[in-house]
C-alpha cells in the first residue's frame, strides 16, 4: 500500500510503529555488524599502510569525522523524502567506503585509504539515526522504550563483527583479495542486506507517516508530536554530547593505561585484558539500554539522564582513585557504559518529544554531528591530558562534562507540554 494512502488512525499508526521498531532492529544488528567489522581492523591497516604506529588512530578519527559530516545531510533527506531513503543513502554511501578500502589496500595507497573511512562514517550516521527513526511513531508512554530497543540492537553487531575477522580473512585468501582485507566481504554482504530490508520493510515511512498524523490532528489534541520546547531541546543535545564526549575520552586511553598498568606480564595477557575490559565496556553501552529506556518511560526522561550522570561520575571516580588496579579500570569502564546508555537513550527521548515535528530531524542530525564532534575533540584532548596528569587526572578532568550536565538538568523539565 503506497505512504500516501495509508491510514493515520492509531491502531493502524500503532501497528505501524511495531513494524518500524522490528525492522530497525534487524537493519541495526546488520549496520553494526559492518561497522565492527570495519573498524577492528581500521587502525591495522592505517598502521601498516602509513608505516607508522602513530598514525593508527587517524582510522577511528577519519570514521568519526565522516559520521559528524553525513549527520545532518542525513536528517535533511528524512526530512524531505523519509527515514526510508535517509538511512538507504547512508548505508549505500558506506557501501562505496568499504570498496575503498580495499582498492586503497590493495594499492598502498594511504591517503585513499582515509578518505574511505572518512566515507564509511555515513553508515555510522544511519545507524545513530535509526534510533531517532524508532521514536517517530511512538507515544509518550513507549518512546523510551522503542527507541531503547533499536540501541540495544547494536550489541548483536559490535560483539559479532570483530570475531568475523579471521573467518573474513580465510575467504578473502581463498579469493585472492589483499591481506587484512576479506573481512569486508562480510561489511559488504551486511551493508546489503541492511539496505535491502530498509527498501523493502520500511512501508510506509515512519517519518512521513508522523508528518501526516500530526497534520491529520485535531487543534487541542496530543497527537505523536508535541508543541516545541527549544530549552529542553538544546539541553537534551548538550546532555547527549556530554555523555559522549566523556565516555569517548576515557575509553579511548583505557587500552594505552592498561599497557603501562600490566607492564612486565606476556603481551597476550595485556591484550586479553583489554580485550575483556572493552567488550564489557560495550556490553554496558548497549546491553541494558532497553532497561533506561522503561525507566525513562516510567520515570521520566530528566530523572534517567540524572541516573546516568550517576553512573558516570561514580565510573570516573572509580577510575581516578583505582587507577593502579585493573579490577577497578575494568569496573569503571563497565560503569562507564551503564551511564552514557542512560543518558544517550534519555536524551534522545527528549530531544524527540521537545522537538515540533516541523523541528524534530533537523535537531536529531545537529545532536548526532555534536555528539560525533565532541566523541573525536574528546579523544585527541585525551592524549595530551594523560600526558599530563595521567590516567586518573584525565578521569577527574572531564568529570567537569558530568558536572555541567546534573547543574543544567531544571532546563530539560521546560516542556511546552507536560504529561498528563
């Protein structure tokens, strides 16, 4: 049945909404599982193409840039033609990045193999958008929630992608691919999968839906979308920035302070502590965010924000004082995850109901390109701070992110419309 024609009353709207949720998951757990592909092996092959380790981390940061780069000219194709062609675009332009890559291999070419990455950033665009399209359709009372669930999808993707490394690598040989390079056969085959059940699932478009259902509604009523709060809005956006920008900070020199902090055991079981440390890390990014998203849901979003902050500065806390016990580091970067969920998926809920439908997708690609610009601006202050004052200054230092968050949270209960 063609957008255009289909109904805006709310069992169909209701049942719309479900559908949306299932298929972003699905489209989630395929992008995340190219785009942990792709990056478990990004700093090898910037290392080894530049031949130098210090350049290693230009992978990450060109991923980084790009995401920040596509948000916003990815909100606008929603806007105007919906959520369906937003995230096909995305993906697809992905899609060219990841051939890149192996065609920069393939002629050691490491300028080429940036400007790839720099590309790829647009699938991370489209997975961070896919949580605001969940949240398109939904009310107040499960907004939350579904947006929570298309997050928690991401867990499937980032733990499976890096683990299909060496099987990529088997095939990848067998098909005369250059080294370190058939892991993307799989990046590929996701990307794939991923547009093609965006194209074909996503009918109608859930944005273009929203837009018809407010249009649709009676002056006075509550339909999906609320009158514009911009205070709550602009908190809501910085809120989601700070968690990030925190959380990007530390973890991103959690693996350099692990090395100093087991120096004299076996490089194997360094690196499996890192290992161990990051995928817990992970697992507390995304495991519980259905979890925050109910309690956001029943609680409240500010209250949900000011539980992560919670988290995060117990997390920095932990990190600062435990310094020398990889326990502690270990624990703090679990806590670390458990509070940027809270507020990403808190956040984000309020950034949606504080947004005019008229307003809502041009804030949600701002937010993403602030979050992405704070993440990288985080992590390259990083280095220089743990130079400085160390790994338990750096935790300290960016404690001021939580600091600002909790004080300006009275800005984020300014809603044009409270819930009944």
């Amino acid at each position: 049945m063609p957008d255009t024609a289909f109904a805006t009353a709310p069992e169909e709207v209701a049942r719309v909404q479900r559908r949306t949720v299932a298929v972003l998951s699905l489209g989630q757990v395929l992008g995340g599982l190219a785009f942990g592909a792709t990056l478990s092996l990004g700093a090898v092959l910037a290392a080894e193409l530049s031949g130098d380790e210090a350049f290693s981390g230009l992978a990450a940061a060109a991923v980084t840039l790009g995401t920040a780069a596509t948000a916003v000219p990815l909100a606008m194709v929603a806007r105007r033609r919906g959520r369906r062609l937003s995230l096909t675009l995305g993906m697809g332009v992905a899609l060219v990045g990841v051939v890149l890559v192996v065609a920069a291999v393939a002629m050691r070419a490491f300028p080429l193999l940036l400007a790839a990455f720099l590309i790829i950033g647009a699938g991370q665009a489209a997975n961070l958008q896919s949580r605001f399209a969940a949240a398109d359709l939904a009310t107040d009372a499960s907004r939350g929630r579904d947006l929570s669930i298309v997050v928690w999808a991401t867990t499937v993707g980032a733990v499976l992608g890096p683990n299909l490394t060496g099987p990529g690598e088997i095939v990848g040989r067998a098909l005369g691919m250059p080294p370190l390079t058939g892991p993307y056969l799989f990046t590929i085959v996701a990307q794939l999968l991923a547009i093609g059940i965006y194209l074909a699932a996503m009918r109608p478009d859930p944005l273009l839906l929203a837009q018809r259902v407010v249009a649709a509604a009676a002056p006075g009523s509550r339909p999906i979308a609320r009158a514009d709060s911009p205070v709550a809005a602009r908190y809501a956006i910085f809120a989601v920035a700070a968690a990030h920008g925190t959380m990007v900070s530390v973890m991103a020199m959690t693996p350099v302070h692990l090395v100093h902090l087991t120096h004299g055991a076996s490089e194997s079981a360094t690196l499996s502590i890192i290992g161990l440390t990051i995928s817990l890390h992970i697992a507390g990014m995304y495991a519980l965010s259905p979890v925050f998203g109910i309690l956001s849901d029943r609680v409240g979003r500010v209250p949900t924000i000011l539980v992560g902050q919670a988290l995060l500065a117990t997390a920095l806390l932990t990190a600062s004082f435990g310094q020398e016990s990889t326990l502690a580091v270990t624990i703090a970067l679990i806590l670390l995850g458990l509070g940027w969920s809270a507020s990403t998926v808190a956040g984000s809920t309020l950034l949606t109901e504080a947004s005019s439908e008229e307003r809502r997708t041009r804030r949600q690609g701002f937010s993403d390109f602030t979050m992405s610009i704070v993440g990288a601006a985080g992590a390259i202050a990083a280095g220089a701070v743990l130079g400085w004052i160390g790994y338990g200054g750096l935790a300290l230092v960016v404690m001021a992110f939580v600091a600002a968050a909790a004080l300006l949270a009275p800005l984020g209960l300014r809603l044009a419309v409270t819930k009944s």
